[in-house]
C-alpha cells in the first residue's frame, strides 16, 4: 500500500508499506545487478550506508545461477542476506541493450546467453516465473524498450505489444501469488510506460496502464540517447496521467540533477549504475559537484572525499590515500569510492524527503543544483 504523506507542488512525500518493511519516497535504489553491488560491496555495506532497497536483474539473475537455484535456497533476499525489500527487472531492458542477440516475437523474445550463447527464450509468463522464483518484494512487467529514436510506426506496434505483454503478466502474477510453493506470495507487480518521445503515445499508454490497477508504475525507454530536456518534457507529460495514489518510477535516472528535476514533477523511485560504475573510476560525487580523484591535485590533500560527509570512506581516509589506492590499482580504493557514492544518493534522498516534508522543496532543488555545478 502506498501512503501519500506530503505534497510540495508536484514533489511528493510518500511510504510504500511491502512485506520486506516499508520504503520510504522519494527512493534511490542501489543496483545489484547479480545480487551483488559491484565495487566488493557487502549487505552489511548496505545496510551501514542507509540503503533502503537493493535491485537486481531478473535477466542476468536467470542466465546465472540459474531462479531455480536461488529458489532452492529460500529466494533472493535469503540467498543475499538482505531483509528489506528488493526490486527485480524484468529482463525487458536486455531486449533493448541486447540488440545483437535477440529476436522479438509476439510470444516474447529469444535470446542468447551473453555468458555462454545458448538460447534463451522469455516472454511475459517467463519473466514473471522467474521474478517469483527470485522472490522479490517488487516484480517489473515485461517490456520491450525501444529505441528513443524509434519511428512512429514501430514505436505504436511496440508500446501496444507491451500493453498485451503487462495484461499477460498480471495474470501470471495472480496465478502465482496463489500458488502454496510461492515463496512470496505478497509480491507487487508495476507496469512500465513506453513511446519513447512521441506525447500522444505516452499519455495513451499511460491512461492504458493505469486501468489495470496495479501495485506501482514506471516510466522507461528514457535515458537511452534523447536529451535532459526531452526527458523532462515527457515526464511533464505523463506523469500526472499515472495513478497519483500509486508510487510511480523512473527507471534507470540518473544524475543527482536528473533526480531533483523529476523529483519536482512528481517521481519516488530511482535506480541508476552511475554512482557504483563512476565510483570504480574514481569519480565520486560531492555537493560541490563530481572530482576525479586522480588528478594529480589531490596528491597531498589530507581531507576526506567530502569534509562532514559521514560515510565510512570520508569518515577515515584523505583524497590522498584513496587517489594512492587507485593509482595502485588496490581494490579497497574502488571499494571506498562506490561506497562514498552511494551514500551521497541515499542521503541526497533523506535530504529531499525532509525538503518535501517542511514544504521549501523548490528552493531545495535550486540550491543544490547551483552547488553540483562545480567540481572537478
């Protein structure tokens, strides 16, 4: 169940009560893409930094170890040691970002393994077998997403596939759910909105979707090669088509920036591999912007990451250090920066809960957007 608590504009303070513990909104949740934060980054970790939610991918989750593994030991967040909730996608995005190996039919799609090449096929009723056997708090619906530059032609055949394909898996789900060897039998099912940049496509999937009633929704195809600023214009658009007493999701944003512009129209859920995949690069983020520990600058600077940042990287270690560890190519400077990382997401996200709640959301987002702007 979703509680909306707070409203500043169109920002929104909510809580989504789930049977692994309630999230409270707006949420960045951290990727584990194999069941793991790559970066060497433990549940424990997690726990430690404030993550509220772990996601990983049904997809890759399937292909290796196998669902049937994991449901043989107990589900995902077993299999992990991780209590609170987790998001599984559905696989959907691989049929996007693996062009080369797939083939889309009305049944679903056929794959090959990128680890072994063998074929794989997954439709609607596949993925949602898989997600249960996971056992995930949140299931995503199968989808295709398409091309952001996708003709009008193939974008309308495409969403309306989609629309068939999420009718498909809410049925499956039910089915599922009632099942006595389910492990959880209470996992939510969200629907995706798809049409890449075209409005009308948009807001007619999004009025389509949301008759269907479903535990949550999101917004995808975004953040695939069209602008901030094209990406904003739709969520202008469909955001207030979408069930507003149900949590909605941007899948796969983003930038701190792109976080605080869809924050303030109207989005609770995040996820993104910017902060682990910058962090093993060096890159950490910072108030004052994004620095590259390995410019030749932080040779000799003795403080933190970032000075009254809490996390376990700044609490201990200089920019020297760390900038040492990642010349040396040592794993624990990697490790550091990811976890610097993904604390400044999941506090960036306390900090925009608190704004919504005293209702100075506005000039929140103003100054911290002014602040993100330096760095190097």
């Amino acid at each position: 169940m979703y509680e909306l608590l707070k409203r500043d504009g169109a920002a929104r303070r909510g809580r989504l009560h789930t049977v692994h513990g309630v999230i409270e909104t707006p949420v960045f949740m951290n990727v584990g893409t194999v069941a793991a934060i790559k970066g060497a980054v433990s549940t424990e970790d997690l726990e430690q930094i404030g993550t509220q939610v772990e996601l990983s991918n049904t997809y890759h989750l399937h292909v290796r170890p196998g669902d049937q593994i994991i449901k043989k030991m107990g589900g995902l967040h077993r299999f992990m040691s991780w209590e609170k909730p987790i998001l599984t996608d559905s696989g959907g995005f691989q049929v996007f970002s693996l062009a080369g190996l797939r083939r889309i039919k009305e049944e679903g799609v056929y794959f090959n393994s990128h680890i072994d090449g063998r074929k794989i096929f997954m439709g609607p009723e596949e993925s949602m077998q898989i997600q249960s056997n996971l056992a995930s708090t949140i299931a995503m619906a199968f989808d295709e997403c398409p091309s952001s530059v996708a003709d009008r032609e193939y974008m309308e055949r495409s969403v309306a596939r989609t629309t068939r394909w999420l009718e498909r898996c809410k049925k499956e789900m039910d089915r599922l759910n009632s099942l006595p060897d389910t492990i959880n039998r209470h996992q939510m099912l969200f629907g995706i909105n798809q049409g890449g940049v075209y409005e009308d496509i948009r807001i007619r999937h999004a009025k389509e979707i949301a008759s269907m009633d479903l535990d949550g929704y999101a917004v995808g195809g975004l953040a695939v090669g069209e602008s901030h600023e094209e990406m904003y214009r739709i969520l202008d658009a469909v955001v207030p088509q979408l069930p507003q007493e149900k949590p909605i999701y941007l899948m796969g944003v983003g930038t701190p920036a792109n976080i605080l512009e869809a924050v303030d129209r109207g989005v609770d859920f995040f996820d993104c591999v910017y902060p682990s995949r910058n962090g093993r690069h060096g890159h950490v983020y910072t108030k004052q912007g994004k620095r590259n520990l390995f410019n030749a600058k932080y040779e000799l600077d003795d403080r933190p990451i970032e000075e009254g940042c809490q996390c376990p990287a700044c609490r201990r270690y200089s920019r020297s250090y760390i900038r040492h560890l990642l010349k040396a190519k040592e794993m624990l400077g990697m490790r550091l920066c990811v976890l610097h990382n993904l604390y400044f997401y999941n506090h960036l996200m306390e900090e925009i809960r608190q704004a919504i709640e005293e209702g100075n959301y506005k000039e929140y987002k103003k100054k911290t957007l002014e602040g993100l702007q330096g760095g190097k």
